[in-house]
C-alpha cells in the first residue's frame, strides 16, 4: 500500500479544462483544414479513400474503444476484479470475425455504406430502407448511451460544469466534425484519440509496476488478498484473480459473448471505417493495426485496472467518484494533478471520437441508402445533394441526440443501450450480410425480414429483460443467445417462403467483385 | 498512382487506330457522333470500369475457383476454431470454477492465463491469415491480368 498522504484528495484544478481546451482546439484546426481540402461525395463519405493501412487501423480502434471500454472496465477490474478483464477478451477476439468474413468483400464490393453490398444482387429499395433503419437504431441508441456518459463524466472530470452543459458541448462538437470536416476530420479525431488512449495507458501501467518494482509475480500477489466493505458495512477480503465475483450467471456471459463476437463485425460506424482505405488489402492490414492497439490497450487494463484495486482498494474508489473514475483516480493518486487532467482529457477524447464515428454513419447511411436510393432511385437530382442531406442529418441526429440524452437525465441506465447496440448488430446485420456473402439463393425478401426479426427480437427481448422488469421475461441481460438465431432463421425463412427468384448473374458479379477486387471503387487521385 | 485497366470491349474505337482529329476547315470538321474510345480514366465509374460479360468469365475461371476454395479452406476452420476457443472461456468459468482457479504460476491461475491467452490466439490467428492472404493476392493478380484487367502503375 501506499502511503496514506498520497491518498488524500487533492483540491480541484482547472488542469483538466486547460487539457480538454488543447485537445478541442486541435481537433477543430484539423476539422478546419480537413474542410478546406475536401470536396465531392468520396471526399466527404470516405475521405478519398486515402486513409493508410496504420492509419485506419489507428481511426478503427478509436472508433471501437468507448468510454466504457476505458473507464468502464478498468472500474469493473478495480472493483470486482477478474470477470471485469473476461470481459474485455471478446472485444478482441471479435475482431477475427471482421478479418476473416466482413472487411474485405466489403471493402471490394461497396461504396460508402453496408446497405451497398446487401443490396448488389437484391432489390435496392426494401433492402436499403431496412438496413438504414437498422444503421439509424444501431448508431443513435449508442450515441444517446455515449452522451449521457458524457454528461455524467465531463461533470465529474471538470468542476463546475453541469450535466447539461457537458451534453449540449459534445453534442455540438461531434456535430461541428462531422457537418464541416466529415469522414476526414472524424478520422483524424478518432486517431489523436487511439495515441492518446494507448500512450495514457501505459503511462498508467509503468506507474502501476513501479510501485512493485517491475516484479509481475510480486503485482499478482498484491491481488490475492483485496479487502473491501460490503453494503452492510462487514469488511470483506478477497482473491481478485477468482472469476465470478460479478457475473454469477455463466449464460449471461455466453450471450454477451455472442453479441460481441458477431456484433462487431456488424457495427455500422467501424464497417463504413474499411470505405476509406484503396483496397481491400489495405482494409485487411488495418484490421491487423486495430487488433494489435485494441488487443494491446485491453491487455495493459490488467495493469490500471487491477493496480488501482490493489493500490487504492475498491472502498477508496467507491469514495472518490465511483467504478468510472477508478482509471482517472489512479492517476492522481500516482502521478498528480497533471497527470490525473491528462487521463481526464483522455477519457474526453474518447468519448468525442466516438460519437462522431456514430454520427457520420448515421447521417451517412440516411443521405445514401435512404434518400439518394430509396426516396430519389439511386440518382442525385444536384450535384452534391448527397452531401448535403448528409450534413443536414448529422445536424439533426446531434440535435436529437443532445435533446433526448437531456430529457433521459444522468441518472438513467443506459448499459442496456450499448448491448442493444451489439445485439441488434449481430441479429439483424451480420446474418444478412454473411447469407448476401456466401448463400447464392438468398434473395430480398430473406434479407428485409432477416432486418426486420433481428431488429426487433432484439428490442423485444432488452425490454423483457432483467433491466426493465422486477419478473423478467426473457432470463438474460444480452439477446444475443435468441436474437441472433431468430435473426438467421428470419432471413433463412423469409428467401425460403418467397418465390422471388435469386439473381444468379448478380451473384456471380459480387463474388468475383468481393474475391479479386475488380472494379471496386478506387482512391480519389489528390 | 495505380489504376485497373480492363476497358469495355465494345466501346474501343470501332475502325481500329483511325485518326478522328478532324482537319481544320475541312468537310469533315466536325465531331464524330458516338465518338467511341476509351473514357479516360478519371471520366470512368467503377461500374463503367469492367466489362460486365467479364463477371461470368471469370468466375468460371478454374484459377477463380481455386483461389474462393483456398480462401475458405483457411477462413471456415479458423473461424470455427476462434470460436469455440473464445466460448471455452465462460463455459470454463462458469461450469467448471475449480479447474480454473487452480494456480499455476505464482498466484497466477489457469482463468487469467486462458484469457491472456486469447489475446495471442487473435494475433496468432491474425497473422496466419494475412500470410496466407499475401499468397491469395498474387493469385487474384495474375488472374485480374490474365483476362486483361491487370493492374498498370
């Protein structure tokens, strides 16, 4: 332990409202230039198809590492210990279902949205309003569930700002990216944001193991005997390397696995990410980049998450801000006041990197699979009009997003957000876009009532869920377990009931376009 | 800067190298109706780019299939390993605590360990594939250039 004036709280700086000012300020100088340079729809949609291997692998990982990935499970190792880490493993692995299946057919055979290789061999209207529906829920619900943390952070990390004021700011900061800078800025957000996440954590993680003087096997006995004070005021002390000191149902644990592992691959915001590389061998090296930091990044949460239980004791965290701020505390506690309003401006980064990847897929798939294909049958009336609903959106879906995160308040729950996010991911995207991959007889019908049953077995189940109700329904917290299959028997039933015929030569086209590349859509010359 | 080529047939000029550059104040000056001749290439469309009776060609290419066959060779059984490793997990901590806590490197136990491990399991697999997929490009590559969409620098 350490010794005991260095636990004392020390006295609010405006520190780290001078570090969240620096980092807003660069990120709207490149939202500046990022403005100045780009034009056309590929510019705007998938900044010119520019992005480099390391880059997009960079912009992915600041994409896919939430708020609750940093602060969130490094407060779930620091209080509970090793189920918290457990949890962590699937956001990783995940990512081999993205290399192996989505990113590149993807990339060879779509332009700006998922909806664009679904709808290749199928009919384009019913196809594309369905997936945008599903793009739409996916990206707000996970936006308001990033706002409202927001609210609640940026509150606790700068004195003197209320809720409201942290929401409204955000808000309009993701929306100043992606209106002016689109998918360019937003990159260039998402990649400060990733070097800041991986150099703030192992600054952290070198703190943590000095203090047991680089000696790993002296750092996991420290985690042997944590003593912390239960609710009824007993002092308890236990093993945090034991699993389910949390998760007492191993189903609960199955499902989530399931939403993560086939989820990712059908996140909409990191799916459209493999648009802005040259080609699909780009998308596959930037898949290898974003595992290496993600997998890197999750591996050091051993070190801050189980460091700040073992250096600060769970009853230390529960006093100073809670699970969430158990990353920021340890900071203060190891390094200062500096060094804490670094991990806070980090934490802020984060936030902001992903709200703006969700928005730009959100008003992305509204301007391009909803109103250029469905409303307008794939023509632009103007030139530049798809540009301009889409910036028109994303002023809409921020506007909504601050409005709704302000109605629901700081106190709300929004952990159910997110796993909707990865469920309704994984239940109605992914089957549709593996059978519109690999199955030749699928057809338009399976692929809107794949959407459709995924989407909404999804909702249903969250909403019979321990979370909502006193008498659950539906035993499990995650969907995953039933929607996902409900949403691959949707769309098997749907192609199997209709006697639309399969478009074979179609098939044919979009398998040699995903395999070889040929005529996919090409890097913008400058 | 490097661009597909791979033209529509059709749209070449129809009486070989003839030159249409009109002679100034002749007869004949004007413009050729339904100019033919390659777009160039910052004119084309990814969708104007291939000639479309191409897709079936190729795909009945015995490279082609060979090239889909080899990729899902490695993508099927790697997935379906990935997968049932990363599931041994919480069936292994749920089911079966005992086996997973026993300790067996200092205080470290089998539970942090096999999840450790998983993070190397996805780089491992990782890497696999992209060794394999460097492989699959130049398959695709002398395909693509075979049928005359090579690639031109």
């Amino acid at each position: 332990m350490i010794p005991s004036p260095l636990l004392a709280a020390a006295s609010p700086s405006h520190t780290s409202l001078w570090m969240f000012l620096a980092f807003v300020a660069a990120t709207l100088v490149i939202t500046w230039f990022s403005a100045r340079k780009s034009s056309g729809a590929s510019a705007y949609f998938a900044a010119g198809r520019r992005i480099t291997g390391w880059q997009n692998g960079l912009a992915v990982a600041g994409d896919y590492m939430s708020a609750a990935s940093f602060l969130g499970i490094a407060g779930m190792i620091a209080m509970n210990g090793y189920d918290g880490f457990m949890y962590s493993v699937g956001f990783l692995v995940a990512y081999l279902t993205v290399l192996f299946i989505v990113a590149e057919p993807l990339r060879n055979a779509g332009k700006y949205t998922m909806a664009d290789v679904l709808a290749y061999r199928l009919k384009p209207r019913p196809v594309r309003a369905a997936a945008s529906v599903s793009t739409l829920t996916v990206s707000i619900f996970y936006m308001i569930a990033q706002m409202v943390g927001a609210g609640v952070l940026v509150q606790q990390l700068i004195p003197g700002v209320s809720y409201e004021i942290a929401v409204v700011g955000v808000g309009v900061l993701m929306v100043v990216y992606v209106v002016f800078g689109g998918m360019l800025a937003t990159t260039w957000v998402q990649i400060i944001k990733a070097v800041l996440l991986i150099a703030g954590s192992m600054l952290l993680s070198v703190l943590v193991l000095q203090r047991y003087d680089f000696d790993l096997g002296k750092f996991f006995t420290s985690l042997t005997a944590i003593s912390s004070t239960t609710a009824d005021g007993q002092t308890v002390t236990r093993n945090f390397l034991t699993p389910g000191l949390i998760f007492t149902n191993p189903w609960d644990q199955i499902s989530l696995g399931m939403a993560l592992l086939l989820g990712t691959a059908g996140l909409p915001h990191i799916l459209i990410r493999f648009y802005t590389v040259p080609d699909a061998k780009t998308a596959r090296a930037s898949v290898v980049w974003a595992m290496l930091i993600i997998g890197a990044f999750y591996i050091m949460t051993t070190f801050f998450g189980f460091g700040a239980a073992s250096l600060l004791g769970p009853d230390h965290i529960a006093k100073h801000g809670g699970t969430n701020m158990a990353a920021p505390e340890l900071a203060r506690v190891l390094g200062g006041e500096i060094f804490f309003a670094f991990i806070c401006a980090v934490a802020f980064a984060t936030i902001l990197a992903v709200v703006a990847g969700l928005t730009i897929s959100a008003s992305t798939s509204f301007a391009h699979d909803f109103f250029t294909n469905v409303i307008h049958h794939g023509r632009e009336h103007r030139p530049g009009e798809e540009v301009r609903v889409a910036r028109i959106t994303a002023f809409v879906v921020g506007a909504l997003a601050i409005v709704i995160a302000i109605i629901l308040g700081p106190t709300v729950n929004v952990a159910f957000l997110v796993g909707l996010a990865f469920a309704v991911a994984a239940s109605a995207n992914l089957p549709v876009i593996v059978f519109s991959l690999f199955w030749k007889r699928f057809n338009t019908a399976g692929a809107v009532t794949g959407l459709t049953v995924g989407l909404l077995s999804s909702i249903v189940l969250i909403l019979v869920s321990p979370d909502f109700m006193k008498d659950p329904l539906f035993p499990l917290k995650n969907p995953a377990l039933a929607s996902i299959p409900l949403g691959f028997l949707g769309a098997w039933l749907g192609t199997l009931l209709s006697k639309e015929q399969p478009d074979e030569a179609k098939f044919t086209e979009m398998q040699v376009r995903a395999n070889t590349g040929l005529g996919s859509e090409k890097a913008s010359a400058h | 800067m490097i661009a597909r080529v791979c033209f529509y047939p059709r749209m070449s000029f129809p009486q070989g190298d003839r030159d249409y550059t009109p002679i100034v104040g002749s007869q004949t000056d004007v413009a050729p109706l339904g100019r033919g001749g390659p777009k160039p290439p910052h004119e084309r469309t990814a969708e104007e780019e291939v000639d479309p009776r191409l897709w079936a060609v190729i795909a009945k290419d015995p490279d082609f299939t060979a090239l889909v066959r080899g990729k899902m060779k490695l993508i099927v059984p790697a997935t379906i390993f990935f997968i049932i490793y990363y599931f041994i997990l919480p069936i292994g901590v749920g089911w079966f605590p005992q086996f997973m806590e026993r300790k067996v490197w200092g205080d470290v136990n089998i539970a942090y360990l096999f999840a450790l491990s998983q993070f190397f399991m996805a780089w491992i697999l990782a890497g696999i594939y992209v060794a394999a997929a460097a492989g699959w490009d130049k398959k695709e590559h002398a395909l693509l250039a075979k049928h005359g969409c090579g690639t031109k620098v």
